[in-house]
C-alpha cells in the first residue's frame, strides 16, 4: 500500500468491495481442467483457498487496517469514490482494491489479488505472492 500511495501521482482511495476481483473456486478448478499443464502450479493451492474468500474484504474485517486507512488520510468510502470517479475521464484519485489475503501454514508466504485504477481505461490487477526472506521480513 505504501508503494502504490508513493508511485501514483494523486490522492489515493481504496475500494471495500472486492466484487469482480477474483475468480471463484470452481472458475480456477474448470480452467485447471482444460489446462493440465498448470495443475502442478506452486501457487494453485493458495488461489483456490484465496477464492473460498473472495466475497471477504479485508478493508471490513480487518479494523486495524480501516483504522490506518483512516489514519493516513486514505479514502475508503465506495460510495463517494463511485460519484466522484463518475463525472470525467480521469480519476481525481487513484484507486487500489485488494482481496483477503491467505497465508501458507508455515507462515512463510502470503497471497492476494490487487487491482488499480487510474482512469476508466488505464489501471491493471495481478496477482500477488509475498514471501518472508531469511532474517523474517
């Protein structure tokens, strides 16, 4: 979060809703399917268990998140991002949106689906596997 709010050039806001962030389960299982090649993939087993909470926002589980959104000056609030990302072309804001995140067993890996959005039709969504290193960061 502290990376995007630095590489973006105008206030930033983040959405609660994850609607449309992500794939369900058996999304993912069919395309598995109808391409074996990647039934071995390391990060399969994290998508599906990411997709089991893809209706969850971590923005409205989490209260110490929404408190450091609130905190920071972040807007947060879906309503008013929808009116004022409505009226023009370009956003007056950049958006982030992020789904819950699910984290191995051992601890030693997180995942989770992150969107952005600069305008109607410039933005991006990946996804995103975060991996402590040796002295635990």
């Amino acid at each position: 979060m502290r990376h995007f709010q630095r590489s973006a050039s105008k206030p930033n806001a983040v959405l609660k809703r994850v609607d449309g962030l992500q794939k369900s389960r058996s999304e993912i299982e069919q395309f598995v399917l109808g391409h074996p090649e990647h039934a071995d993939d390391p990060d399969l087993e994290l998508m599906l268990a990411s997709a089991d909470l893809r209706d969850q926002s971590p923005v409205i589980e989490c209260n110490a998140l929404g408190d450091w959104l609130a905190h920071t000056g972040t807007l947060h609030d879906d309503p008013t991002i929808d009116q004022i990302t409505r009226a023009g072309a370009e956003f007056p804001v950049a958006i982030v949106q992020f789904s819950m995140p699910v984290v191995t067993q051992d601890g030693k890996e997180a995942f989770l689906f992150t969107s952005e959005a600069y305008g109607p039709l410039a933005g991006s969504s990946q996804a995103v596997t975060l991996r402590k290193v040796s002295d635990g960061s």
